[in-house]
C-alpha cells in the first residue's frame, strides 16, 4: 500500500475553500485556507522507524487514521450527516454525477469534499452548482485520510443533517484502506473500463456498500458484460448492491437517488 508507494506519510493534503471566479480563471490564492506547514509537525511518529520495518509502518499509520476516522464518524452522526465516500479509477465520472445529483436532489442541503493530486477544476464544477465544497490537493498522495477530512470539514463546517459527499482521489487501491469516517463506500465504475476490475482490485470492491455501473449509454459501443461484472463483483462482496447509471443521460439515477435517501433516513434514525 502506500508506505510502500510513497503515500504513507501523514496528512499533507492542501485543502482550499474555491473562491467564485470563473472556471479556468486565474486564481489568487492570497484567501485561500492553505495549511501546508502542516506535516512537518505531524509526521514525526513515523518518519524515523526504521525502512526496512514496512508492515509495522503501515499498521501504525492505519491504525491512527483509524482512530481519527471514528472521530469523524462520531462528529458527523452527531450532525446527522450522511457522508459517503465515492471512489472510482480516474475518469469513471464521479464529479459528472455529483453534479447532477446536487441538482437534481433540490432541497437537501449538500456539501462536497473533492479529492484531487492537483487542481481546483472538479470543486470549480461542484461550485457552480451552488454546494458548498472544499478541495483537498493531495499532491504526490494517492488517497484521502482522516486528517485531510477532518480539517476540510472544520473549513467546511456543513450545515446538520447535509448529506456529504467526499470524492476520493481515483485510484481503486489504497482508498480501501484509509477510513474516512464515512457512513460508506460508494465505487464507480464505469462501461469503458473492464468487467474484471473487481477481481484486479477486490479490496475496493470487498469495503464498497454500493457499486455504481456508470455510463451505461456507452454500452452500445463497448465491450463491457454487466452480468458478467455482477458476478465478479458478488463473488469478492456477496453482499454489495450493484445500479447501473448514466450520469449524462441520467438513466437510472432515480435508484441511486432512492438508495441515498433510505440511507439518509436510516441514519437521521440512529440513537
Ligand atoms: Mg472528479
Ligand atoms: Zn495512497
């Protein structure tokens, strides 16, 4: 996982709160909330272990996001918040769905925390929605954290009982590892990526509590079998419910729709 790819570390994500400029625009980030004098402070518990002792530092660093995560979760249940934790391999269409969610779920109030190496580009195109969102750059980083979503949520501050959507950065690997403190895992895949993805990458596929078969209008002009991916995906997650969608076209989202709001009333239920 990512102390061995150079992720590990801890949390140096840039998080910055987009300001209303036009997408593309020139950005002046002189108001912007930065906080990059952060890991040198934070990283020290780890940096010094000896490199040869992987295992035990991945265990620490999981362990600790752990912790933080439950913190999260306990924070976020308080506030009935619904937060749900969208991956997906680069280009699954994500934000493309988040957007037409956000617009088409009038009412409920929404914020987004979008997750990205580089750029402001997919928090532009949630902002100009009108959700509040915050954009965490991670840099090198190949994943979200617990820190990186605790200090979004404090420059957030959503309003209680939002429905929090943090879009992980794409990558189908170590995102199933870090606990964000979210009520679940949604994963997106899209036609134009293999049936076999959940049989390459069956840690994402084992944590997800939803699967999202996005651009199902491509189906015509791709060489993707659904039946075959449900069985792949069934055969690493017995349990997971599986929609087929299309964020463009807006097939199936009234199901996706649906599950959001038997998840969100469940939630607002608990004790
Ligand atoms: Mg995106
Ligand atoms: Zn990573």
């Amino acid at each position: 996982m990512c102390a061995t790819c150079g992720c590990g570390g801890d949390s140096a994500g840039l998080i910055t709160i987009p300001h209303e400029h036009l997408p593309g625009a020139e950005h002046d980030h002189g108001h912007a909330h930065h906080d990059h004098d952060h890991d040198h402070a934070h990283g020290a518990d780890h940096v010094h272990l000896p490199v040869t002792d992987t295992i035990s530092l991945e265990q620490k660093v999981l362990a600790k996001n752990d912790l933080l995560a439950q913190k999260n979760r306990a924070w976020l249940e308080a506030r009935d918040m619904l937060a749900i934790n969208m991956t997906s391999s680069p280009g699954a269409g994500k934000t493309t769905l988040l957007v037409r969610t956000i617009q088409e779920l009038a009412g409920v109030p929404v914020a987004v925390i979008e997750g990205d190496q580089e750029t402001l580009l997919d928090a532009e195109r949630i902002m100009a929605t009108g959700c509040k969102v915050a954009q965490i750059n991670t840099g090198a980083g190949c994943h979200l954290d617990a820190t990186m979503t605790r200090r979004a949520l404090d420059l957030l501050d959503p309003a209680p009982g939002s429905l929090l959507f943090i879009e992980n950065v794409g990558n189908l690997v170590c995102p199933a590892l870090f606990d964000l403190g979210e009520y679940g895992k949604v994963v997106v895949i899209s036609v134009t990526e293999g049936a076999d993805k959940p049989l390459k990458y069956p840690h994402m596929f084992s944590v997800a509590s939803l699967v999202l078969v996005n651009k199902i209008d491509l189906l015509p002009y791709v060489d993707f079998d659904l039946d075959r991916f449900t069985g792949y995906a069934r055969q690493v997650n017995p349990a997971v419910e599986i929609l087929a969608v299309s964020a463009t076209t807006g097939a199936g989202v009234t199901q996706w729709y649906d599950w959001l709001s038997a998840h969100r009333s469940q939630d607002v239920k608990r004790p």
